[in-house]
C-alpha cells in the first residue's frame, strides 16, 4: 500500500542473522522509516523533487520555500496544497506576485536526494554567499546545551521506532526544546523546523538549533538563512560548515554529547572544549 501523509513507518518482514554460525531467528515485524518522492511545484513547474518522511509536510513547504529564498516573509506564500499520489507527494506552493515573478525569472529544475547538497544550484557560480550581517546576539550558556541534548533523544518518537530518521529541534535560550521535526533527510528535517518556526512568527534570536546529523554547509546555510546564530550538531562539521558559519557570525557546537561538546567559530573562531 503507497503511503499517505502522516504516515512515517511501515512494517517490514526481518530476522536476526547471527555472523558465527547459530542459526537465523525467526521472521519478525520491523518498523521502518518512509521515504517517498516530495515533488515541490513552483509557479505551476516542477522545481524540486526531494526524497522525505510524508509527515509535517507544510511545514516543509515553508522551510524549503525560506532556506531556497523563493520567499523572504510568510507572507509570500499565499498557500500550500498537499496532494498524496501513487507512492509520492506533490506540495504546490503558491506565492506572491512578487516573488513568484522573481522566481520565474530563475525558473530551473532540480533534483534532490536525500543526501541533497546543493538544492537549487546549477553551477558553482550560485554557491550561498555572505547573508547580511547581524548583530552580536547573547551567547547560548553551555549549561542550557547540555539541558537541550538531555531532553532531546525523548522528542524523538519516530527515531525511537525506526532508528533511521534525523531530528532537528528548536530551543528556547534556557535549553527547553520548543519543537522537533523528523525526517530521513538531515536537510528536510532542519527545513521543517524552519517551516513551523517561520509560520508562527518565531524570534531567531530567542533560541538555537541541535540537529543529530553531521554538520555540513547547507545545514549551517539554512539555519543563518532563518537567522539563527548558534547551531549544535551531534556530529562533526566539515570544512566549508565553519567557513560559512565564520561569514555568517555563526556559533557552531559540534560533536556536542550530554556533558561536553566543542565550539567552534564563536568570538576570535577558535576551537574550544566546552563543558556542559
């Protein structure tokens, strides 16, 4: 049976199979992820076809719409129509006059996996540069790092039956985790966080991100698009993650565990321990 939106898991027939010799255990049910073909329609063309979990998917609309600068405000969407097909989805996002006439004029199609790297680049020429420049922004306390990466592993329902998704979740200053997106694409999920955060006016200044994948550019890209000034990975960031987040006055904590992380391109940019 296709999938329907809302609906992340599925059943799958598996056994244990053992390296030494024992013989495999019997069949059982295994709960995995979904991943179905989101096909995003811009201005009546396709302009994206993304590989995601079929859940929040306004909000991911929103958040891709945002981080692929098809839209500046909200107010340039004028609306977002699910519609479920045969083992895929199509968003058709609808925008202002104005930004759907700017959008035409750089009208191109894309494809997008669920490793997507450069989501709307034909050439190199069209790399993310420099966003403007903001304000210092108070730093997070390492303190409420630590109370967000304890709270996190139990808002992750999906993860917790599939072990196959990535989260990103969106913190008040204090650590407290205001919401969490899921999704098997590290990207598509930190854009669904961006999308629900975006449709209700959020303050990008009022917290920080964790995400549990790697910390690679378009992750730092999009979190400074939405104008967020700190972001904490689980894993580790790659070379062109820092750079961007260096242009972009951005804090980076990576390889961040319960008790202690590493901060990276904060005041002076150097690499520090910090301990929670």
């Amino acid at each position: 049976m296709p999938p329907s939106e809302g609906c992340a898991t599925a059943e799958a027939a598996a056994r244990a199979i053992f390296y030494d010799g024992t013989a495999p255990g019997p069949p059982s049910a295994r709960t995995v992820a979904v991943e179905a073909p989101v096909e995003i329609v811009v201005g009546g063309a396709p302009f994206a076809v993304m590989m995601a979990t079929p859940q929040d998917l306004v909000d991911f609309a929103y958040g891709f719409a945002l981080t692929e600068r098809l839209a500046e405000r909200a107010e340039d969407i004028r609306g977002v129509e699910s519609e479920a097909l045969e083992g895929a989805f199509r968003l058709t996002l609808a925008l202002s006059g104005e930004r759907l006439q700017a959008h035409l004029a750089r009208r191109r199609a894309i494809g997008g996996r669920t490793g997507c790297g450069l989501c709307g680049v034909e050439d190199l020429s069209q790399m993310p540069g420099p966003l403007p420049a903001r304000g210092p922004a108070p730093p997070v306390a390492p303190a409420s790092i630590g109370r967000a990466l304890a709270e996190l592993d139990s808002r992750q329902p999906l993860n917790a039956l599939t072990r196959a998704v990535h989260a990103a979740a969106w913190c008040a200053r204090d650590g407290s985790i205001a919401l969490v997106r899921e999704d098997v694409g590290r990207h598509n999920a930190l854009d669904k966080a961006i999308g629900a955060l975006w449709r209700t006016g959020a303050d990008a200044a009022d917290g920080f991100f964790v995400i549990t994948s790697r910390c690679s550019f378009e992750m730092v890209v999009k979190a400074a698009i939405f104008g967020a000034r700190t972001l904490v990975s689980v894993s580790a960031p790659t070379s062109l993650a820092l750079e961007r987040a260096r242009a972009f006055g951005m804090t980076v904590v990576a390889v961040a565990r319960k008790d202690s992380g590493l901060s990276f391109c904060g005041r002076g940019g150097e690499k520090a321990e910090m301990a929670a």
